[in-house]
C-alpha cells in the first residue's frame, strides 16, 4: 500500500470510489460531493496552487482518497480538507489516519494555519477520525464549497 499524489490516470478510479462510498451509505446526492463537477476530474482539481489530493494505491486499485485546497472565497490562511472517501475494504486499518496525516502535513508545508471541513452527520466512523484529530465542531458553514447538503462543519488549528 501507498499514498501518494494523484495522477491524471487515477480520475476514473478516484470518481469510482467517490460515487460508490455515496451510494452504500446512502448519503445526499445533491449539495455534495456526488454532483461535484471536480469528482470527475480530481487530478486537475488539485493540479492548482497550494492544494494536493492523496490517494490510497493497493497495486494500482486506488481504494480511497483525500485533499487539501485554500478555502473557496474565505481567509487566505484557511484550507479545506476535502473529498476524503475510502472503500469498505480500506475502512478500520488506520489508512484513514495516514491519509490524514498526508493531507494535514501537507496544509501546514503549504502555510494554512487552519483546517476547514464540512461532512454529514450520520458518517460516525469519521466523525471519531475528525474528533480524534482536534477538529472541532462550528455553528456555520464558511466559505463558499457548493456543499449545502453536509450540515456539519468543523475547524481545526494547524499552528
């Protein structure tokens, strides 16, 4: 197993997975990452200033993934974490704590001093990874992500 960058060729897999993680958990389509026109094209996504997405490679099957952007139409010094999605059989072996370790060196590498999210609240086993992490829960959503249907946001401290 690595993580590593994404590649231009892993976008297929990458959408595959996101799309799929949606489907079995039965999460909102619309306001979501589902409907995101960036899923089907999350290399050039991240091929941007400042922003990087990881993916979780087992012999070329990517398994899941995670990124960093600045924060659409918010403070400078504010990252999003995004689109962190993992097949079932990736789930409950501490790859998702990798994952965010990648994703969390990279944002201070790149010289965020905090860390934004939104998610749903029904995605309990990532909540845990989240709380485990320090993010904190906040009252409102920030910037401007076109996730209206994630209904919780939270917010770390990266300094």
């Amino acid at each position: 197993m690595q993580i590593r960058e994404i590649r231009k060729e892993d976008n297929l897999q990458m959408e595959s997975v996101i799309r799929s993680v949606f489907l079995e958990l039965n999460l909102p389509l619309k306001g979501t990452a589902y409907e995101d026109p960036e899923t089907s094209t999350m290399f050039e996504a991240y091929d941007t200033p400042k922003s990087v997405y990881f993916v979780v490679d087992i012999e070329g099957e990517i398994l899941g993934g995670a990124g960093i952007k600045p924060l659409k139409n918010y403070d400078e010094t504010v990252c999003e974490l995004q689109k962190m999605y993992a097949l079932p059989k990736m789930r409950g072996q501490g790859i998702g704590q990798k994952l965010m370790d990648h994703c969390l060196d990279a944002a201070r590498s790149f010289g965020f001093e905090k860390c934004y999210l939104e998610t749903i609240p029904t995605l309990k086993a990532a909540l845990k990874l989240y709380k485990q992490n320090d993010f904190l829960e906040i009252d409102a959503q920030l910037g401007d992500t076109g996730h209206h249907s994630c209904g919780l946001w939270m917010l770390k401290d990266l300094t």
